[in-house]
C-alpha cells in the first residue's frame, strides 16, 4: 500500500487469497488477511488465519499478539491473554502485547496485574498514551483517584487532542468530589469529539444532577442531553435518562417522568434499571434526582 492510500481490507483479502493460492504456505498472506478480516469485524475468520501462519512459523510473535487481539474483542479474555503471553514469551518487552494483555486483565477484574502490564509497557516506552490512560482507568477501578488523575494527565499531554484521557480524568475528579475540574475536563471532551453523544450527556448529566447545586446548569443540561438523544434517534437509555434529570432539574417533571419511562422501555439487559426507577420515583414524587456525593476521603485517595 502507497503512502497516503486508503486502506481497503476486502482488496487485501483478495490479494492475499491468490497468493495462498499460488503458495499455500505464504506465512505473510496469511498473516495480512487476518489483519484485514480484523478490520472488518470477522474475528473468527482472523484468528483462523491467525492460526495458520502460526501453523506455519510458531516463532511470529506478532501473530500471537493479533490473535490475542482478537480474541480480546470478542470478549475470550483468558483465551486473549494466553495470546499475549506468548507473544512476550517470544519478544520480552513487546510494548502493545503488554498494552492489550492489561486489557484483558482489566475486563476480568485483575487491576493490579493490568497495572503491572502497563507499567511495563511505559518502561518500555514511555510515549505511549495508551498505556498512561488505560492503567489510569485500572486505577479508578481500585479507587486509586489520584494516580489516575496522574495518569490520565500524562495521557494528555501525549496526545492532547484525544477526548476519552478528557472524559476519564473528569470521572476521576467528579469521584474524588471536585465537581468544578470534572466540568472543565468534560467540556475539553465535547470540545474535542463535538458530534459524540457520549460526550454531550455525561456534560448534561453533572449539569443537570450534580450534588452541589453551584455546578448546575438546567438550562444547559437540558440543551446538551436532548441533542445527545436526536444524534441517537432517541435510542439511548442512558441520553433519555439523563435528559429527564435535566427535565427535573428545571421543574417539568412531568416532562422528567415521560423521558425516563422511554429509557425504561428501550433499556438493555447491561443498563442500570434499578437506578432508573429510582429517579422516576423521584420525579413522581417532585423532586429532582442528583447523583450520589462523594465521600469527603475520597479527594485524598
């Protein structure tokens, strides 16, 4: 591929066919097509491939990673870190097998081994932002608030114009109880990523429901969640949830309670409906839903 081209995965999947097909041990076309089925989302036919150029060279260190990879996103986290494990078996100290079996540690629970992953990969390479944000987020799952914080800043300046270290570290001030930094940081994510609802909802959501009544913005919360729920067609729980606090928030509760109950009929299983229901009784009995208060230890964790 030319500097500057379009990557094409089912132009990439055709080449590398013929050339297994001229040669059916060609590790690389192997390799490459895996790479390209990735891109398109067919996980299982990726690690096939995959496979075979392992089959074929059991010392490619990088094909252990990508299988990994993708074993990863299909949610098969042990299966992902025996990948990765291998991977650095193979080449000790490779920085992104570090990065992404710290992934796996963390969507298992294990913060303290993703931790140690990614501190390795930061020795290794201490320009990654990747690894500064994600073992930040290991942190905030050990209530670690502070080294988060740290992490994401770092995170930050490495790669300023990416909104997810904004958004992270806000979460991270808003747990420690210092509701001001969070809203700074929130808007430098919408700044950053304008046409995400993701962005403009967690802004809307600690204007409208914020615990101290000095950081809320009705008025605003309302504008931001009703535009997160028109960029989602209004297929979102947690924008219709969110844009009902900012309902609340102004006094149309009336308006607060028909919003949540179209978050309630559209929620999926992973949604928190207890929390939901919560606020609807809330706004049924005319009051306005905030979010829980921070413990005052927490700004020193």
């Amino acid at each position: 591929m030319q500097h500057g081209e379009v990557y094409d995965a089912d132009r990439s999947i055709a080449a590398c066919t013929e050339a297994i097909r001229l040669n059916p041990e060609h590790v690389n076309a192997y390799f490459h097509r895996g790479v390209a089925w990735s891109k398109k989302g067919e996980y299982d036919k990726a690690i096939a491939d995959y496979n075979e150029a392992i089959r074929l060279d059991p010392g490619l260190a990088i094909a252990f990673h990508k299988r990994g990879l993708n074993w990863y996103r299909k949610g098969e986290y042990d299966k992902a870190i025996e990948g990765q494990n291998e991977a650095i078996r193979l080449h000790p100290g490779y920085t992104s097998a570090h990065v992404n079996r710290g992934l796996s540690w963390n969507a298992v629970g294990e913060y303290a081994k993703a931790i140690v992953d990614y501190s390795e990969a930061i020795k290794r390479h201490p320009q990654s932002a990747d690894a500064y944000h994600n073992r930040g987020n290991s942190w905030v799952h050990l209530g670690k608030y502070r080294n988060a914080i740290a992490d994401y800043t770092q995170a930050i300046a490495l790669a300023p114009q990416d909104p997810q270290s904004y958004n992270c570290r806000g979460i991270a001030w808003c747990r420690c109880g210092i509701y001001g930094r969070a809203i700074a940081d929130y808007e430098e994510a919408l700044q950053r990523d304008p046409d995400s609802p993701l962005r403009h909802w967690v802004l809307g959501a600690m204007l409208a429901a914020c615990p101290k009544r000095r950081y809320r913005d009705g008025r605003r919360a309302l504008k931001l969640c009703a535009e997160a729920s028109a960029l989602t067609d209004r297929k979102n729980a947690d924008c219709l949830t969110w844009l009902a606090a900012a309902y609340a928030e102004l006094g149309d509760f009336e308006a607060a309670i028909a919003a949540q109950k179209e978050a309630l009929s559209i929620a999926r299983e992973d949604d928190d409906t207890e929390a939901m229901l919560c606020a609807q009784r809330c706004y049924e009995n005319g009051t306005a839903y905030r979010m829980e208060a921070a413990k005052w230890y927490h700004r020193f964790l």
